[in-house]
C-alpha cells in the first residue's frame, strides 16, 4: 500500500497539562515567593555566648572536613578525556573552550564545540564504550567539562547511546537524560526542539529539571518556549506534496509565500550561499527535518514542479538525501541542472522528472534508494529570474520495489 501524506505548516496550540494524548506538563516559569524570615533573636552585647563559641567551632571542623574530602575527590578524579571524531566529510570545525579553533581537528576537547557547516558537511564524535553522535548540515554541538554532557547549539544530533552510559543531550529549552539503550535525534532550532525516539526511550526535563515528557519508540516531542506537543514519529511517505493554502512553517529557511492572483506561490529570496563561497544566490530552501525527513524518494519517483518565471536563465532543484537508517551522518544529493523557461504572462509550465535522472551529479549519494529527502531547494544562481513555484509534488506511479 502506498504512503501518502500532503505537508502543512502551522503549530497547534498547546494543550493544558492532562487534557489527554499529545500533551505534556509545561511550567510557566514565574518569581519564587516565600514566607518571611523570623527576626533573628540578638546575642548578648559583649563577650560571645558559650553556645555560639561551639556553633561556629562546630561549623569550622565540619568545613574542613569538607574541603579534605572534596580535595581528596578532585585530586583522584580522571580528567575528562577528548572526544575523537570519525567519519568527517565537507565543511567541519572543531573549537576549544576559549573559541580557539583546532587546526587539523581530530577530537573535541572538555568545553569544545565541533560544527557542520552546508550541505554534505558530516561528522561523527565516537566514544570509546561504543556511544555515537551523529551531525550533519548546518550544527553545531559543545562537549561539556566533564565529557558526558553535549549542548546541542543549532542542527540536528543522533545519539545511539550505549546501555547505562550517563550521557546527558541539552537544548536551551529541553535536558535528555535516560539516553541509554536509546537511538535518539535531538533537532534545535531558533524557535523549537525536537525529540525523535527511533528505539528505547528517554527523559524529557526542562532547564530547571522539572520533568515534561517520557518519550518512548516510535514518539517525537516537540518543545517550544510556550509548551510541547507529543505525536507518533511521523514516516517519510512515497508520495508528498506542497500544500500552499497554508503558511510556511516558522523554521523555513529561505523563499517566502506570496498571494499571487493565480493562488499562493513560493518565491526565492537573496541568499548569501557559503557552498558557493558566500555568493548571494536567489533560492527557495525549506527547513530540515533531519529525524522525520519530507518524503521518501525511490528511482522510480516523479518529481512534478509547476512554476512561471519573468526571464530565462540557469536553474537547479536540489533534495539533500540521508539513508532510511538516521544514525549514519553521511548524506547525498539529487539534483536537476537545466533551464528555467520564460514563461507567456498567465501561462504555466510544468516540469516532471524521474529521480533515477537526478543521480548524475557529483554529490551522488553513495548509497541505495530508498533516499529520505530532508532539503528541498531551488536555485537561480546570482539572477533573479522572477521565479514563482504554485507546486512541488512527489508521486510513485505503480510503487514498483526501489
């Protein structure tokens, strides 16, 4: 049977805490109040009372005792060890604690941060018990003083995380603790994270520790400044589509929805692309669901575009691909490099293309279809061709096997 799944934008309102499935508690954060203090009974002017003499002797000892066991802790402690890195590819960055970067970086060291950035930019860090986490595109991740804590900055991050491993995954909005056992992609971005569990499960608690959710396999969390929302993990779909009647999500990238009188249209906007050396290019590109993807492409998929431009001129739409599997960070692209066609004023063309024709590139994926689409862009390159898309349709006639 095949999959069919029209895309809509839009955020629904989150539901009060316990108002059935799909909800989870969310603290309203506000100043703390308490009862005052008691006024202090005043000690004797003078000399001190014997009683305060032994409270203060007392406090002093239990001090020092302290300070030798904690000494004694921080003398013994292992230091944190370096995090390595494997299988990086394209544009990869590793700073230390200061911001210094790390030329030739092959480890992340306490406090450090590795980035991605662009398309087909991948890394992987890999611990020593086993445990790996995965970035790809445009993320960036710091690796905690103490090595088992990793501040997702910005991106997407797949954790598959050894069983009893203590490693803790943060946002500024939500703490992941219980990873282990759990394959699990952590995506951040400005306005929202998100919690997608492929196996296992895990704990979701906001900055201050309170607990939201437990997340478990097949489950994605989506938590925003506002509350959180818990839905089953969406599956890419053989069959997808535009549905323009509705607002772009608010993690959209680039290109933006206009009214047209023909009905609603995506159009391109100025674009400083640093795949092309920070060249300001005109592009429609979509956000990146890295852990859900948009659609599932097979060789036998049509892509179906239905546009009008003002000029003609060199265009290219591109889908940036991952395997069915999320934890490898290595990814792939199917692109179409031709022409954009003018187009007769209240005319329409239409452009139908078999994936299988879209591999002749070279960023090729290197691995087999079923590719999962997770960045849809159109590209006129430095001219503004007036391009307007009224649809983007994936289709799969006959859903023969990829």
């Amino acid at each position: 049977m095949r999959r069919r799944w029209n895309w809509t934008g839009g955020w629904r309102p989150t539901r009060p805490p316990g108002t059935g499935s799909g909800s989870c508690p969310f603290r309203l954060r506000s100043p703390l109040t308490g009862r005052p203090r008691p006024p202090a009974t005043p000690e004797p002017s003078g000399l001190w009372s014997r009683r305060r003499v032994l409270q203060y002797a007392g406090a002093g000892l239990a001090a020092g005792i302290a300070a030798v066991v904690v000494g004694r802790r921080a003398g013994t402690a292992e230091p944190a060890e370096p995090v390595p890195l494997a299988n990086a590819s394209g544009d990869v960055l590793v700073r230390d604690a200061s911001g210094r970067t790390l030329a030739n970086g092959r480890v992340v060291p306490p406090g450090g941060t590795v980035s991605t950035r662009g398309t087909g930019s991948a890394v992987r860090l890999a611990y020593p018990d086993g445990t790996t986490i995965a970035l790809t595109g445009d993320s960036a991740l710091t690796v905690a003083a103490s090595g088992r804590r990793l501040d997702l900055r910005r991106g997407y991050a797949t954790a598959d995380v050894r069983r009893a491993d203590p490693l803790v995954l943060a946002t500024t909005v939500a703490t992941l603790t219980g990873l282990g056992g759990a394959v699990t992609t952590l995506g951040h971005a400005i306005r929202a994270t998100e919690v997608c569990v492929h196996q296992g499960r895990v704990t979701v608690s906001d900055p201050d520790g309170e607990r939201l959710d437990v997340v478990g396999a097949g489950e994605q969390l989506t938590v925003r400044d506002d509350g959180c929302r818990k839905c089953p993990l969406p599956e890419a779909p053989d069959e997808f589509a535009w549905d323009l009647s509705r607002p772009l999500p608010g993690e959209w990238a680039v290109g933006h929805r206009e009214l047209a009188p023909a009905g609603p249209v995506v159009v391109p906007e100025s674009w400083e692309d640093p795949y092309y050396n920070g060249t300001f290019m005109y592009q429609i590109r979509s956000h990146q669901p890295w852990a859900t993807g948009f659609f599932r492409l097979h060789r036998d998929s049509v892509v179906r575009v239905r546009y009008r431009a003002a000029d003609t001129g060199p265009g290219q739409l591109c889908f940036c691909v991952r395997q069915p599997d999320p934890r490898p960070p290595e990814t792939g692209m199917l692109e179409y490099n031709g022409t954009i066609e003018e187009t007769p004023a209240g005319n329409w063309r239409t452009l139908d293309i078999r994936a299988v024709d879209l591999l002749d590139n070279k960023h090729s994926p290197k691995f087999g279809s079923p590719w999962i689409a997770f960045l849809i862009i159109f590209n006129t390159f430095e001219a503004d061709l007036g391009l307007e898309v009224a649809e983007f349709r994936v289709t799969r006639p006959g859903g023969a096997a990829g």
